[in-house]
C-alpha cells in the first residue's frame, strides 16, 4: 500500500500547496495579499506569523511565484513558466531563501545589504524569504533594519517567524504582518483524504480523524504521521498502529479515563495511565491530548453534540454525550484548570513526571468535593440557606466502608476559635475565593496548606466548617502557628463564625456508581 520507493517525496512536500487557491486555512491571508497583488499595492516586507506547518514559508512561496511569474504579478501564477517552476524547485537566483537559525551571523546580513541593491538577474523582484527570522543576532537584526529603512524598489523580503516577540520592535514595525492559523481538523482531515485518494490508499476515516487532532492544526506534522504510518504498516492501517507509532491514544482511551475520573475509580485511572506510557506516550503528551479530549467534552456540554470537531463514530458519539453530562461543566472546567497547571509542573520536575500525572488524576476524580464549597457558598460570600445536610458524595463515599462513617476530628489547637470571627450578623468582608486570593498574597504557605489539604465545606445552624485532610506525613503546623491563625482570623468569608477541621479520609471504595455522581449534581441544584 505504500508507493514505488522510486517515487518517493515525502508527502508534506509532494502536496505542499503550490498557488493561492490551494493554501488551507488562511483565507483570511489569502483574502488580503490578493487583493494587495490585485491592485499593484504589495508592501516590501512582509512578517508572516504563526506556528510550525500551516504554510508560512509555503504561502512566502507562492508570493514570490506571484510577483515573479512571467505572467505577472498576477493573483494566479501560471506555475509554469522559468520563474514559477525554479522557485517551487528553490533554485531561482532572484529568489533568496536563508534559514535564519543557521545563518545568523552578521556576516550573512551583511552580504544580504550589498546584494539586495544589486538588480534581480532575469526576475521582476529580487526577493528574500528568510525562515525562523527571530533566530538572528542582535548586530544581524541591526544590519537588516539599515536594508529595510531603505530598500531599493525591485528588493522584497519575506519573513517567516513562530516567535515574533523574539524580533525587534523596529524590524517588526517596518513589516506588513499576516498571522497565521492553526488549521482546523475538519480542514486537516479532508487534505489528508485528498492525499490518501491521490496515493490510492485506504485509511481508516477515524485514523485520519485521530490525526488531524494529533497535529494540532499543523498540516505538515499531520502529513508526516500519515506518511509514516503508511510507511511503516503493510496491512490496513489502524489507530493501534497509530498509537504505537506516535504516542497519540486511541480515542476510547480518554473516554476510559474520563470514566473512570466521574466514577472515581482509581484502579481504571491508574491503568490507562500506564496503558498511555507503555505504548510510547509522553507524560507532555499525555496532558496535550487529555486536554483535547476534556475540551471536546466540554464544548458537548455547552455548545451540543454538533459541536464536535471531526465526525466520530456514532456510538461514541453518545457516550460523549452521556460523559458530558455525568462530568457537568463545573468539574470538567475544573480538572482543565488541574491539567494545565500539571503542564508546568512536569516541566519543573520531570522525573517525578509520571507520580504528578497519576496524582493530578486521582485528584481529577474527587473533584468533586471542591464544588461542595462552591455549592455551598454564593458568590457574595452569605451561605445558601438549606444545605443542612452532608453532600451526598461523603455518604457514598463513606457507605461501602464496614466502620462508622469517618467523623471530623476537631483538633482544638489548631481551629481557629470562634470569638475571633465576626458575629453572625456582620457582614461578609469577602468571599471564600477572594479571601483565598488574597490569603495567597499575603500567607502563601498558609493558603497553599488550605488548599492543599481542603476537602470541603459544611454548614450548620451556627457555623461554617472547612474541613481539611489529615493526610499521614502532611506538615499542617503552619495552621498552630500564632502569627498565620492571627493572619486567618482576620480574614473572613461568610456572616457565621467558622473553623477548621480534620478529617481523615476513608479508603477510596473502587466502584461508586457514575448515578451516585450524577444524582449528586441534580441534588445540589434542587437544594436552591
Ligand atoms: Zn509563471
């Protein structure tokens, strides 16, 4: 299935778009340098912008074809005449391409300044396209200004940039910028159809969907993985082959783990994180494609099931949808919040990588216990009036336990004594979040320790409890403190006194039922 080694051209090259009409995704680019082409008014310099593979040096390409081709300048190159066929090639003298990550040196700038005011040879304009331009020196970057403060009238320079922050204010400013866009999976998929069917290949549509998500909006990258897979597999391709070969899951992997994440099923969670790793994901990879997947549940919830990107089976299609709703928008917003800071987290300590990824997701899966708070507390900080009693997740999670549900030990010399909190009369100074916002300014290990250890909220006739973990090994003596409680104290989020409390946690039963999670939800919206 694969095609004649002889001839062989990777295929992000063999299908590299070649006029306007076939750049994928930028129309809006392609909008606004046709009609620049259109009405002779194209600017000397141009600052394309964007991430790796979405045609920037493709589109930089097709420009210089458009100024250069015989037939011009003309929106649509002929694509045939010296011009257009040696720039596609790269060997036209009048078109210059420079890496910038290769040639930075001032030297090579410099030789740019002497030969950009020579004439082009054969060509209309004598152009620069220079890639990954952010790469120069600082004495190169000074050496191309003085060439674009005054460049001669047959000079143009095309540059191609993934880090435009990293060029000088003064280069960027003297540039007409284009920013490019991600190409959407929709878009990935059908150009990667397109290939498949000009190969005469078959490849499995939900393959072809898994990469167009696994490329995140990179036509190359995603041209590449097609590439190798085909290469690499003799018989029909499969989303196995896929995984092994790329690190990039199954789709049912992250339905499994979002599963299990709503049912808190720890021993599932822990499987497919090792399933992930085994077959040669990354725990990075990992967070990329668990964030994707989380999102696609989450647009399901807020936009409906039409929202999804790239068409999935239809069977799965319903099991997102039932996911979805199980998760609710609150705690999927949540565990995305818990993901992305586990991102930089993983980057400070990598070898502790894959102990923080099973830890965020065992986290992920008692989420839940967070919200009770939110559930409990309006946002002007007063308490809603009926929650009276526990959340039901305590007693589920309590209920398969053979001994009495575990009780909230006060630990009397670490609760913040009532008398030091406002009578319940006076007005709230803040809500929970804010005093938490600015506990973290003021006392960072105090609020770290709160959050850390907090596992819910209760309210009683007379007091607001905050109940936190006695973890075994935790160091909570920032709490006995004198000076941090003095710090608590001052601070107060509802009109009712309130505490601390510890409670040691029972063992996580294995199999609470996702309807335990589910009522949960629905009951907490019938208590309002
Ligand atoms: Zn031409």
């Amino acid at each position: 299935m694969t095609s004649p080694a002889q001839s062989y051209r990777v295929f992000a090259r063999k299908y590299r778009p070649r006029s306007f009409a076939e750049v994928i995704g930028q129309d809006h680019i392609v909008r606004a340098l046709s009609a620049a082409i259109d009405k002779q008014r194209v600017g000397q310099a141009y600052m394309l912008i964007g991430p790796r593979g979405v045609g920037k040096t493709t589109t930089a390409r097709i420009i210089a074809k458009s100024m250069n081709c015989l037939n011009g300048p003309t929106v649509t190159p002929c694509l045939e005449c010296p011009p257009c066929v040696e720039i596609e090639r790269g060997s036209d003298m009048d078109v210059i391409e420079i890496d910038g990550a290769s040639n930075n040196g001032v030297d090579d700038v410099r030789g740019i300044r002497d030969a950009v005011q020579t004439h082009p040879i054969r060509d209309r304009r004598k152009i620069y396209i220079i890639d990954e331009v952010q790469r120069l020196s600082g004495q190169a970057f000074d050496a191309l200004l003085k060439t674009l403060e005054e460049p001669p009238a047959h000079a143009m320079f095309l540059f191609a940039t993934t880090d435009p922050h990293k060029i000088p204010e003064t280069i960027v400013s003297r540039c007409q910028i284009f920013e490019f866009r991600r190409i959407r999976e929709v878009d990935v998929q059908a150009k990667l159809q397109f290939v498949c069917d000009q190969e005469g290949v078959v490849v499995p549509s939900e393959v072809l969907a898994a990469i167009s998500r696994g490329c995140r909006g990179g036509m190359r990258d995603a041209e590449s993985m097609l590439d190798q897979l085909l290469a690499t597999s003799d018989d029909e391709v499969t989303l196995d082959d896929l995984e092994s070969l790329s690190g990039l899951a199954r789709p049912e992997r992250w339905l499994r783990l979002f599963e299990a994440i709503a049912n808190d099923d720890p021993r599932v969670i822990l499987l497919e994180i090792a399933g992930f790793l085994e077959v040669g994901g990354t725990e990075r990879d990992f967070v990329e494609q668990s964030v994707d997947a989380l999102r696609d549940l989450l647009h399901v919830a807020l936009l409906g099931e039409d929202s999804i990107g790239v068409e999935p089976a239809p069977e799965r299609k319903q099991q997102m949808v039932e996911l979805a709703r199980t998760l609710g928008r609150d705690r999927m917003e949540g565990i995305m919040g818990m993901i992305f800071s586990l991102e930089s987290r993983i980057q400070r300590s990598p070898l502790g990588a894959r102990a923080l990824l099973e830890y965020t997701m065992l986290r992920a899966a008692r989420i839940n216990q967070f919200f009770e708070l939110a559930n409990l507390l309006n946002n002007d900080g007063t308490v809603q009036a009926a929650v009276t009693t526990p959340p039901t997740s305590r007693i589920a999670v309590a209920a398969p336990q053979p001994t009495p549900t575990p009780k909230a030990v006060p630990k009397p010399e670490a609760a913040v004594p009532k008398d030091a909190v406002p009578a319940p009369a006076a007005a709230p100074k803040l809500t929970f979040n804010e005093m938490m916002a600015q506990l973290t300014k003021e006392r960072p290990t105090l609020a770290a320790t709160i959050k850390s250890y907090f596992i819910t909220a209760e309210k009683t006739a007379t007091e607001v409890v905050l109940i936190l973990r006695q973890a075994n090994g935790a160091d909570l003596s920032v709490l006995e403190d004198p000076v941090e409680q003095r710090a608590l104290r001052e601070l107060s989020f509802s009109p009712l006194p309130w505490r601390i409390e510890f409670e040691v946690p029972p063992i996580i039963p294995v199999n609470p039922t996702v309807e335990s999670l589910v009522s949960e939800f629905d009951g907490q919206q019938e208590i309002e």
